[in-house]
C-alpha cells in the first residue's frame, strides 16, 4: 500500500498502545480532509456523491500554512473509518489525461 493507508494504521495504533506507566493516552479528535489541485482548480474530494463539485480557495494563515474555509472534514474514529474516508475521496479524483501530461 501507499504512504497514506501506512501512515493510518500507525497513527491509531500509536494511539491504541498505553504510555510507558501503562496509562491510557490522553484523549484524542482526528478529522480527515481531502483536496485536490487539477487544472490549477482545488477541489473538495469529499463533497457527497450526489452534490455538484466544489472548488475552494486556499487561504495562507502564515504559520499554521494554508487553509480552504469551505473545506469538508470528516471525524475519524477508527482506522477503519479512516481507510474508508481515504477511498471515498481517491474515488472523486480526476483522472482525465491534461494538454500538459499528454505532451
């Protein structure tokens, strides 16, 4: 697998295993987002099926880096739940070819 469904199971199971003391960790929130940048367009990969395409605008918050107000994010309980937020959003790419990879 890629990257992304790695760096998923490794965070939850950071977050499933007890501190050093045998403590559980502290309580956590993870949301998944997902954006896509195709023909200088940015795109909401997790904008529901039935609803039309929406194009956000990526905002600089200086050091906290960029930010898309309107974007969508989903709350993640599970790995499960995150594998399944990843998929639904690569299922939304574009995968057309462009004038500039078909060159």
């Amino acid at each position: 697998p890629g990257i992304v469904p790695r760096i998923i199971d490794d965070l939850f199971a950071r977050i499933a295993k007890p501190t050093t003391n045998g403590e559980s960790r502290s309580e956590w929130h993870l949301d998944i987002g997902a954006m896509e940048v195709y023909n200088e367009r940015v795109s909401d990969l997790l904008v529901p099926a039935d609803k039309d395409e929406v194009h956000l605008t990526p905002q600089c918050m200086g050091a906290k880096g960029i930010w898309c107000a309107d974007q969508i994010f989903e709350p993640t309980p599970s790995a499960k739940a995150a594998h399944a937020t990843v998929q639904r959003a690569l299922n939304r790419r574009h995968v057309a070819a462009t004038k500039c990879n078909r060159e």
